[in-house]
C-alpha cells in the first residue's frame, strides 16, 4: 500500500478536526447554557464560557423539571419504558432471529420482508392502529402499553441484526458441541449466544434509545402525571415556559438526560467496539 504524502495526511487531520468541532460544539454550547445565569430569551451568541457561571437551573430542573414528578421520578418512569422496551425486544427478538437464521421454513423470506417493511414505515403511520389496538386491550394509558409500543418500534431491527450475527456464527462450531452431546439449547446458550453478545447489545442499545428519546407517542398514550417520562418532559417543558424562554432549562433537563446514556454506553463499550471491528 503506497504511504500518503504529507499534504495528503494534513488534508485527512484537517477534515477530521473539522468533524470533530461540528459534533463538539453543538454538545458545548447546551452544557454552557445549562450552567449560564445570564441566559435569558433566544440564544443570539455563541459563548466558550458562561457569562454567569451557576447552579440554579441544574437545581430546578432536578427538583421539578416541567411536571409534578422529580427528575429522579422521571428518570425512573424513562427507565422502565426503555429498558423494558429492549428486554422485551432482546427476548423475543433472539428466538425470531435464531429462527430466521438458522433454520428454512415456509414464509421465512416473506416474514423478513415484512419485518424490513415495518422498519422502514414512518412511526407516525402506525399512530391509529396502535391506539385502536391498546384500548381494545385497554393498555392505551399504561406503562406497559408504552413498552410494547416502543418494543414493536425497534423489534424489526433488532431480529435483523441479531439474524446476521447467529449467521455468522460458524456451523462447525455448533455441529462440534452437538456431537459432544449437546443439546440445541444448550447449543444456543453456551456457543452461538456468546458469539452474538456484540450485536445483541447493539439492539439493546438502540431499542433503550428508541424508548428513552420517543415523546410523540408518549403524550398519546400517557394520560397521567406519575407516568411522564424525561423525553415527554422536554417537551412539556417547551410548551409550559414557552420557546423563547426555556433554553436554559430544556439545555439542564438535556444534560442530565444524557447521562444515563452515557453511562450505558460506557458499560456496553466493549460489546460495542466488538461489534464495530466485526463490521469493519
């Protein structure tokens, strides 16, 4: 492989700098907005530093952000969406996928096709059936109606990565500890299931976000106050201060969002970063 010449190699950390400024700036200007006293109206500057270094808007907000609840209440009604939203997937999603895989039956190609087709619909379409289809089950205004809601959203995505995942386990392995006298459970659990860590956690991750972002449905299938969640709160936010005055606090309510996401990723890091090399 030939070497890149030096204005090459400036070119390629030019770009990379300018990519990096176009992600970190954004994600800078909402933590000084979240610690800047002095922010008031719309935001018509950009500041390195806030101008009136504080507390306060951090303080509200985790007292009572925009609802009745706490930012720990809210942060605990997001959590059992969410993360119920990707147990729920990763359940239901492993079978379907291992199937899919791992095994010819008929309809297997069609049920894949449907399932990429349900990817690809806009949310907003599914937004009548699902409310008809709740309250026939009368789980319209329930936590639980939420999960599924928020589980049928990413489920198509999750049975499509994880199929390509056992798809790459390779068969000899399995054929080996079947003649070893294991069963196909036991198979599954103990071979195949571990191989696929990577690309299982990447589902988990991505149905968690799906639920943990998501307000729309939210505000339609939550009617009570104890049930608003942190992404719904945002946006109540924004109606009850008003657009031109709640930057601050919607940049504190978004900071302290992000942080279980962080921590999320930081614990699923190395599942992660295998999946990226397998990829790659």
């Amino acid at each position: 492989m030939r070497k890149p010449t030096l204005a090459q190699q400036v070119l390629s950390q030019l770009t990379l700098l300018a990519v990096g400024l176009f992600v970190c700036l954004p994600i800078w200007g909402l933590i000084y907005m979240a610690f800047d006293g002095s922010f008031k109206g719309w935001p018509n500057e950009f500041r390195l530093w806030p101008k009136e270094l504080t507390f306060s808007v951090i303080q509200q907000v985790w007292e009572k952000p925009a609802q009745s609840l706490s930012f720990i209440g809210l942060l605990r009604n997001s959590l059992l969406v969410s993360g119920g939203a990707a147990v729920l997937c990763v359940l239901c999603g492993l079978s379907m996928a291992y199937a899919f895989a791992q095994f010819r039956f008929p309809g297997r190609a069609l049920g894949l096709w449907v399932l990429l087709l349900g990817a690809m619909l806009p949310p907003i379409a599914l937004m009548t059936p699902l409310y008809l289809l709740l309250t026939a089950l009368q789980l319209r205004t329930t936590q639980l109606g939420l999960v599924l809601v928020y589980a049928s959203f990413a489920m198509p995505f999750c049975v499509w990565n994880m199929r390509a995942a056992f798809q790459a386990v390779p068969n000899e392995l399995e054929e080996a500890a079947l003649l070893e006298g294991a069963g196909h459970f036991t198979v599954f659990w103990r071979v195949t299931l571990p191989l696929a860590a990577p690309a299982i956690a990447v589902a988990a991750l991505v149905a968690f976000l799906t639920g943990y972002t998501e307000f729309a449905f939210g505000w339609l299938f939550v009617s009570k106050g104890d049930q608003v969640t942190l992404a719904m709160a945002v946006s109540g936010m924004l109606t009850s201060l008003g657009l031109a005055n709640a930057w601050s606090n919607v940049a504190a309510l978004a900071l302290l969002m992000s942080v279980p996401v962080v921590g999320l990723c930081l614990v699923l890091q190395r599942y992660l970063l295998k999946a990226y090399l397998v990829a790659d």
